[in-house]
C-alpha cells in the first residue's frame, strides 16, 4: 500500500513540473551554447564567439510565438528584453542602438534569426522593440554591439526586466552611423 502512495505522488509531482514547464531549460548565462554549422531555407549560418562583434542593419520584433521554446531551450516571453540572432553565441548580450532616434538598449540573445536574406541582423522581443522605441515601425536600422553588461543588468534581464538605461548617442554618433549603413547600401 505505501510503494502504490509514492507512486502516485511522484507521478503528481512529475505532472505538476510539466505544468510548470518541465521540458524548458531555465533561463541561465551557463552553459553558453556556440552550436554547429545550421542551414535555413538554403542558407547556413556557423554560429561563432566574437566579443568584438559590431554591426549596422536592421531589426525587425517578433511576439506571437509566445510560450515556445527558444534556440536554447527556454520559454519565450515575448514581454522580456531578449532577441533572435543567427550566428552569435546562446545567451550573448547585444547593445542595440536605433539609428533613427539614438535610444540605446541592453538585450540578451537566446535564440535564433532573423532567417530572411538582407540587411536584417536582429530580431527583438516585442519588449525588446517596446523599450527601445522601434514598435510601431517593425523595421527600424540599428547598430548592434557585443557587449558585457553588470552582473546586476544580467540578473534583471535574466528575469525578463531591462537593463539599466542608457543615455543616448550624440547625434554626430548617429549621423556617422547613417552614413556608414548608407555607404554599405542599405
């Protein structure tokens, strides 16, 4: 009578944890995941370590997938800072700056895309796109940086909160950047 008692209440603590999301990683800085060589729609990505990673493009947000799981195995929310990219390390922090306004935001990467060719190097939560500014366009030209965040900006975008805030860049910063993503055609 007592093995059929702990039977079932392991199997009612096992089903309560896949309530909770049991096949989810928990949202951790560890282990960083680097991946192997992929390929989408006829185009391979080789995802790579590169702490001095700058680039200008475009992002684009994303949001109704919400409760899926993330290339690295957490659950989407799409309310928190986080993004989408193809190739940088799962989790990695980015400083996005918009080049249209110079709002400048701390986000972490935990998943993969944008999967379309072009110029777009990001994809934002909709948080992510709410709290830089960029919602309402669902495209908007940025620079997107590597960078290494407090361990106090790491903890609250670990729980889905933004980074401290940043103040924004000079204009002539912005007008240099406009520049160079007009020289590069886009």
């Amino acid at each position: 009578m007592r093995r059929v008692r702990t039977t079932s209440a392991v199997a009612a603590l096992l089903a309560l944890s896949a309530c909770a999301g049991g096949n989810y990683r928990p949202v951790s800085d560890t282990p960083v995941r680097i991946g192997r060589p992929y390929s989408v729609r006829g185009q391979t990505f080789v995802p790579t370590a590169d702490p001095n990673y700058d680039m200008l493009g475009y992002a684009s947000w994303y949001g109704p997938e919400s409760g899926g799981k993330t290339a690295n195995g957490e659950r989407f929310r799409p309310d928190w800072i986080t993004a989408a990219h193809t190739t940088l390390p799962l989790p990695t922090y980015v400083e996005v700056t918009s080049l249209q306004t110079g709002r400048r935001i701390v986000v972490r990467i935990n998943d993969r895309g944008p999967f379309i060719k072009g110029p777009r190097i990001i994809d934002l939560s909709r948080g992510a796109a709410a709290q830089l500014g960029v919602k309402a366009i669902g495209n908007a030209a940025v620079r997107v940086r590597a960078v290494e965040p407090s361990e106090r900006d790491r903890e609250r975008l670990r729980h889905g909160k933004p980074a401290a805030e940043l103040p924004p860049v000079s204009e002539t910063m912005l007008l240099n950047l406009r520049a160079q993503l007009k020289s590069a055609g886009y």
